[in-house]
C-alpha cells in the first residue's frame, strides 16, 4: 500500500487519495481501510464477517515509500499497519464495517493497541471517497 499523507492526532480519520487509485475491486466490489493495531489481528477479525471477500495487510500514512516490515517495525518510517478490505456491499455494508471496526479497537489510546505498543500500532480509519467520509465522520461521532 502506498499513501502521501501523514496523520498526527490520536485516531485518525483520513482520505487517501493513492490508496484510492490502488483499491482495485472485483466486479460489484468496494473497498475500506482501517488501522487497529497489528494488521496480521485485524486482517483475521475482518475475514470473518459474512460479505468480506478479503482482507489485505499493507501500511499507509508514512514518509518512506515501500517499506519493508523491519522499517516499519523499528518505527522510523511513520508508517501504520493497515488492512484494505474487499467487500461485496450487497452482503455487507460499510457502515457495518464501521460497526466492526469499533468493536474492536481501542480510540482512547495513542500508538497502540492491547499488547502491541508504537506509531504503527495507532487506529484510523482511512476513507477513500466523501461517503464513506461522511459515513466514518458520523461513526465516530456517535
């Protein structure tokens, strides 16, 4: 994953405009990026739910393009790790995912994640068009 963008507040909620141009869907498909802690986690939890045809771990929000995991991993890079998931929106809706998402994460902490702790451990959701801005906008604010 690719992205020109740097997040600096405690949960961020951002457009990634490259991520965008990279989020490919099969016929029917959308896409959502989310972060929440270790990707590996996050990818699992969302392979689960009824409608997800995958989930792909990747960074975004970082300064080096194409790091690799131990870049990402020493924290130098400004990368998270994040989870690009596919999903046929007729079974699943993205406010859904939302719904997913914050069952499953912590937004009160800074940098970290149950046992995973750091930079690229921090939570976002990453929209990648103005509905699923407004949609994720209104999540949160909930």
């Amino acid at each position: 994953m690719k992205a020109g963008f740097a997040v600096s507040t405690l949960f961020a909620l951002t457009l990634s405009s490259a991520m965008a141009a990279d989020a490919a869907n099969p016929a029917g498909g959308a896409s959502a990026i989310f972060a929440s802690g270790c990707f590996w986690c996050t990818e699992s939890d969302f392979e689960k739910l009824p409608g997800v045809i995958s989930a792909e771990s990747g960074y975004t929000a970082g300064r080096t393009r194409n790091p690799s995991y131990e870049e990402v991993s020493a924290g130098a890079t400004g990368h998270t790790e994040a989870v690009r998931v596919r999903y046929d929106p007729a079974r699943v809706s993205y406010p859904q995912l939302l719904d997913h998402f914050w069952r499953n994460v912590d937004p009160t902490v800074k940098d970290s994640q149950f046992c995973d702790h750091g930079t690229q451990y921090r939570s976002g959701i990453y929209f990648l068009n103005d509905e699923q801005r407004k949609a994720a906008e209104a999540s949160r604010d909930a």
